[in-house]
C-alpha cells in the first residue's frame, strides 16, 4: 500500500510533466481523475473485501488487474484496528446527521 501511495502523492507531477494539460481545465482534470480513483476504491473494497469471509478467499478473487502484493497491503490496510476504528467513527457520524443529503459532494444552494 504504501508504494501504491506513494505513487498516487507524485501522480500530480508525473502527469504534468507527461501531458500539456491547459490552465483552464487543470482543476477539472484532477477532479475526475480523483472522482475515479475514489470509486475505484470503493467498488475494490465492495466486490472484494466485503463480498467474501476471509483474506483467503479474497486474494484468491481479488481482481487480475491489481498486484498481488499490492492487494495483500490493501487487505492489512482493511483489516487494520485504524482503520475499523475509522470507519465506524464516520459511520456513527453520519448517523447523527439530522438532515443527510446525497447529492454528493458539493455544496448546493437550493
């Protein structure tokens, strides 16, 4: 995970120095790129961390396209105390929410 991390931090540089991206669109493009990668991960930890009972079964489904060891470092990453406790922080948080909108992300001014 962390050399899967580390490569996301310098992503921004290595896609500047790779493709002449315009002033204008530079913010739009990383959005999307960070909108993809966000449910990328979701759907990763949906279709195969949470569809299956144990590490076991998970490597053995997990996706061809995503390393080995890169999948056994998200499957510590997810099975981490840090990281259960950080989910059912937000999870209880969420619940507390008087009005919970799902609209996404941005704020609206309806």
């Amino acid at each position: 995970m962390i050399s899967l991390i580390r490569h996301l931090n310098e992503f921004p540089k290595y896609f500047k120095g790779k493709y002449g991206i315009p002033g204008a669109a530079k913010k739009w493009v990383f959005e999307s790129i960070q909108n993809a990668w966000r449910k990328y991960k979701n759907q990763l930890f949906n279709d195969h961390y949470k569809a299956y009972e144990n590490d076991e079964l998970r490597m053995e489904k997990r996706l061809v396209d995503v390393p080995e060891s890169q999948f056994r470092d998200l499957l510590n990453y997810w099975n981490s105390d840090a990281y259960k406790k950080m989910s059912q922080t937000n999870t209880e948080n969420r619940k507390k929410l008087k009005y919970p909108h799902t609209a996404g992300e941005k704020e609206r001014n309806f």
